[in-house]
C-alpha cells in the first residue's frame, strides 16, 4: 500500500482531478480520496495572506544568511570520474530544440 498526501484546487465545475505518479503501472487499484478542506484566509490583491510582510519582514536579522567559502576546485582525475559517472545520463531523454521563429529584421548601426 503506498500513501500519498498532496493539496489540489478544486475549479468553479466543483469536480475534483487528480494526476498522480505511482510505482504501479497496468494494475486494478483501490483508491480512497479523503476531502478536507483548507481554510482560506484573506489575501491581498497580490495573493498574499493579510499581513504576511509584517510579520516575516526582519526574521532572519538576528540570524542573516552568510555566504560560506566557495567551493574547492575539483582535480583533474575528479572531474574525469564525474564526467564518466554522469556521461549518457540523458540519453534515454535528449534535449531538443524546438523549430526557432523567425528573427526580426533589424536597421544597420551607422
């Protein structure tokens, strides 16, 4: 049996879809759907809970974020053992390129 908990929206045809990824392909499955509904407070005209700045404005000034020290360069023989490990990663999957839309057509700089 695997659970799996998400959020949803339901739209103003009241019906409720779902897309979810499960290990089981080709099978008959029981499925229970519990409905709980999320209270909803009040928004502002950008979508963000009433006082929302107020209250995470300044939360880390006791505590800010400083930057670490960089990263160390990796040898020559690691950079060789991680191209080989991740070499054809995506090869099941290649990347594309789309047809491209014309460009436009620009004045000559004088």
């Amino acid at each position: 049996m695997e659970s799996i908990k998400t959020h949803a929206y339901i739209d103003d045809d009241g019906v409720l879809r779902l897309e979810l990824p499960t290990s089981l392909s080709h099978r008959h499955i029981e499925v229970l759907v519990v409905i709980q509904p999320l209270e909803e407070g009040a928004v502002d005209d950008m979508g963000y809970p009433i006082g929302y700045f107020e209250k995470t404005y300044g939360m880390f000034a006791d505590n800010p974020i400083e930057e670490g020290e960089p990263p160390r360069k990796m040898t020559p023989q690691e950079w060789a053992r991680f191209i080989n490990k991740t070499y054809g990663s995506l090869a099941d999957d290649p990347t594309e390129r789309g047809e491209q839309p014309p460009y436009d057509v620009r004045d000559a700089i004088e």
